[in-house]
C-alpha cells in the first residue's frame, strides 16, 4: 500500500515514515501543501495522510482542491487537538477521517488501517502499465484478453513495480519491501522472484517489461 504523509516538522516526518515503512507501506514524504498538491495530483496512492497546518498552502485548501478535482483518494486530516472547526470543516470538504496531535503511533497505525480497509470495500482497485493491469482486491495480472493469479509474493513485487514504474528500486530495496527488514532471504531470491514475473509477462504477451540497470536497480517500462 502507497501513501502520501504531508508533515512540515521534519523530525516528525521522519520518524513517523520509517515507522510507516517498518509497518510494510510505501511513504512518499512531503513538507508542505504545493508539494501535498503536486504529488496528490500526480501520483496513485492508497492513502494521503494529510497535516492542516502546512506552509505555502494549508492543509484544508489542499483537501478542497483534490476533492473538486474528483479526487477520491481517502484522506486522514492530523489537526491540533483544540481545534474542532478544522476537524468539521475537514469532514466537510470530504476527509475520510481526522486525528488530533500530539497522538500515540498505534493509533495513526488503526486510523490508516480503517481508512484503507473502508476503500477496499468500495473502491476497485486496478494499477496498470501499458496494456498490463494488476487487481489488488484478485490478484489477478492481465494482458490482452490473458491473466493470471499471482502469488503473494509475486503479488507483492508486481504491485511495487507498478507503484513506482519509471523508478529505480535497487534489489536491496525490494528485498527489504517485500520479505521484510527481518527477513533471512537472500538478495538471489529477488532475482529468482523477478525472473518468475518477466515469464508471466512473456506468456501474456504484455507490452511492458522489468527492466534492470547495473549498479541502480529494476523498473516497470513500456517497450517502445
């Protein structure tokens, strides 16, 4: 699962990423409320996790302007803990939810738990690439009129590419991501993982490949 965490202390920004990130999301980190936007509007996220108080643009203008651009990304407001007209008007502008600062982890961890099980309910949720789309809710890998049912782990390393395609994710990286920091795999097993996913994409005929750079990483590109 992606989201978007848009938090101008960077202390706070940092700690409560890697925390995200331990807890097997991927965080993209913004600092203030143009870049909440530019990202929001830009990129395919499962959840925006979204500070009222940001420089160069507030939080409640970035949720109102996702929201009448059609928007529909479930958005977690962190307001101040006295203020309740943020918090109405927040649910009025369309948030999904709120959460009033200072707020211990285990919470924010439930409150994005809720908000993503709330959208898998009642959102489909598709990625696609090329001629290529991935069913998050099936596993399901489709091309041309051909599909097939992916593995968890396969599932797992699929969704990244497509998460971050015109990215490179070094194999470290997507050990880490996919098996986990504790795991005792081995970065072979990478390898081997994305060899099995290049024949699923082959047999389906996709117009999309993973491509690897030496030294850099592996990425998800349309064959020109």
């Amino acid at each position: 699962m992606k989201l978007l965490y848009a938090e101008d202390e960077i202390a706070m920004s940092e700690a409560i990423v890697d925390i995200l990130t331990y807890h097997k999301y991927i965080v993209d980190a913004v600092y203030d409320g143009e870049e909440a936007l530019e990202y929001a509007q830009a990129g395919q996220y499962d959840g925006i996790v979204l500070d009222i108080m940001l420089p160069k643009l507030d939080g409640l203008s970035v949720l109102k302007k996702l929201r009448s651009g059609g928007c529909r990304t479930p958005i977690l407001l962190l307001t101040a803990k006295a203020e309740i007209e943020d918090q109405v008007q927040g649910l009025d502008l369309g948030a999904d939810d709120y959460l009033p600062k200072p707020f211990p982890m285990e919470l924010l961890l439930a409150r994005i738990r809720a908000m993503l099980r709330r959208r898998e309910e009642f959102t489909p949720d598709i990625l696609r690439c090329g001629s290529l789309s991935l069913n998050r809710q099936s596993y399901e890998l489709s091309s041309g009129g051909h599909s097939f049912i992916l593995p968890k782990l396969e599932y797992q390393l699929m969704e990244l590419f497509l998460l971050n395609r015109g990215s490179y994710l070094s194999t470290e990286e997507l050990l880490v991501r996919v098996w986990g920091y504790e795991t005792e795999a081995e970065v072979g097993t990478v390898w081997v993982y994305i060899s099995y996913l290049r024949k699923r994409l082959l047999a389906l005929e996709a117009d999309v490949a993973i491509v690897g750079k030496r030294n850099v990483g592996y990425t998800l590109e349309v064959k020109g």
